[in-house]
C-alpha cells in the first residue's frame, strides 16, 4: 500500500535533520525550513514530471492508470507501486499547478 505524502515528508525531513545532526551540523529554525522546502519541491517536481504521461492517459480511471503506469515501471513520487490514491493525488497536484 503507498504511503501518504505528507507523512513521507515529515518522515524525510525527520531523516535528514537527524543525520545532520549526527554529522555535526547545527540545526536553526531556518535549516529545518530549508530542509522541508526543498523535499515539498522536490515531491513537486516529480509531479511535473509526470505530467507528459497523465496527460496521455486522460480520461481514464485511477486504477486503469495505476496498472498502466506500474506495467510501464514508472515509480510514484515516493518511490512506490502505483495505486488509484496516488494517481489521484498526482492529478490534483497537477491540477493545482495549472
């Protein structure tokens, strides 16, 4: 089952300040913003990317589109399996951007 992406964020971001904080690093306020900003465009970016192959399988369902794109090897945004709830939300993302 995929992951919610905004539990996949905070999880990340939880990943990367406490190897940062492991190394080292001294951790602001401004570094953890940082660190959430770059992982929320990075979740966006690869929505962008996808938008080519949505936009081709337009008009059909999220679960028709989850098996076209897992047939077809692409990764969700986190890493995973397609299923209808990413699809969905890639396409509300998408939707947002335009």
């Amino acid at each position: 089952m995929s992951r919610n992406p905004c539990r996949f964020l905070r999880s990340e971001i939880d990943r990367v300040l406490q190897s940062a904080k492991k190394a080292g690093a001294s951790l602001t306020a401004q570094s953890v913003a940082d660190t959430r900003e770059n992982l929320r465009r990075a979740l966006q970016s690869s929505g962008r990317r996808r938008a080519p192959i949505f936009a081709e399988l337009d008009g059909k369902s999220a679960n028709e589109i989850a098996r076209i794109l897992n047939a077809r090897n692409v990764a969700t945004p986190i890493g995973k399996p397609w299923s209808a709830m990413p699809v969905i939300r890639v396409r509300k993302r998408l939707a947002l951007a335009n």
